[in-house]
C-alpha cells in the first residue's frame, strides 16, 4: 500500500512538473490582472506643482501626482530651515494666505509646517523634516 502511494505521488508529480515546464517553454505567461477597476485610475496623472508655485533654490521636485483635485508630493531641499523661512516669505507673495505655521528646531533634528489656502486651492500644507518638504494641496 506504501509504495502504490508514493509510486502515484511521484507520478503526479511529475505529470504537474512536466505540465509546468512545458507552458513555461512553450507559451507566454498569461498577464496577472489586477482586480482594480482601471476607472480607478483615469483621474490620477503625473503633474508638477502648480504654475507659480514658489520652490526653494536648488531644490528638487521629485514624484508628485494629482488626482481628484489634490495635488501631493516630495520636494528635496538643501536645507529645512532656508527652505522654511523661504516658503514663509514667498507664498504670501504670490498670493497665497498663510493659515498656520509652526517651526520647531531640536538640534539637528525637528520639523516645521505651513498650512495656507489660495490661488483656487482651499487648503495647502508644507511639512519639512529634514531635507524632504511634502507638499499638499486642494482644489475648492
């Protein structure tokens, strides 16, 4: 009874591992479909931030995307306070309103944040930590 069980398993086996092989040589894979409807997607593009937005000298936009009105994404900077005090300055300037700010400073370490609204955009926030700035907006 022992060797007719392990006589089909290795027969099995082999028939599964034959049958593998085979599609893998012979045939394309078949694509893996995702189960997220692609009209999740069609409102999400690559952007920039908007025109007119101020950056900071020397910074770097990185991924930023905008879908349903709401614009996010990574900025490096060269330095989190330059980068503050520069945000602080310019948005006003270019007809943004600061709402809140707040910049905390621990040594080497700490944040800061701006909140404002303007230019179409009900909301707005700059969180700096480090030499990264996340900026976040929304559309009215």
């Amino acid at each position: 009874m022992y060797r007719i069980r392990v006589a089909i398993c290795a027969a099995a086996f082999a028939v599964v591992a034959t049958a593998g092989l085979t599609g893998c040589i012979n045939n394309e894979p078949e694509p893996v479909k995702s189960k997220v409807p692609s009209s999740a997607y069609t409102d999400v593009k690559q952007s920039g931030l908007p025109a007119g937005f101020p950056v900071p000298p020397g910074a770097k936009k990185g991924n930023i995307t905008e879908a349903n009105g709401r614009t996010a994404g990574q900025v490096t900077v060269k330095d989190a306070g330059d980068a503050y005090d520069f945000w602080v300055e310019q948005l006003p300037e270019k007809g943004y309103t600061i709402t809140n700010k707040q910049n905390v400073e621990i040594g080497d370490a700490g944040g800061s944040f701006i909140e404002f609204k303007g230019n179409g955009y009900r909301s707005g926030k700059i969180a700096i930590t480090d030499k990264k700035a996340t900026v976040t907006l929304e559309k009215k």
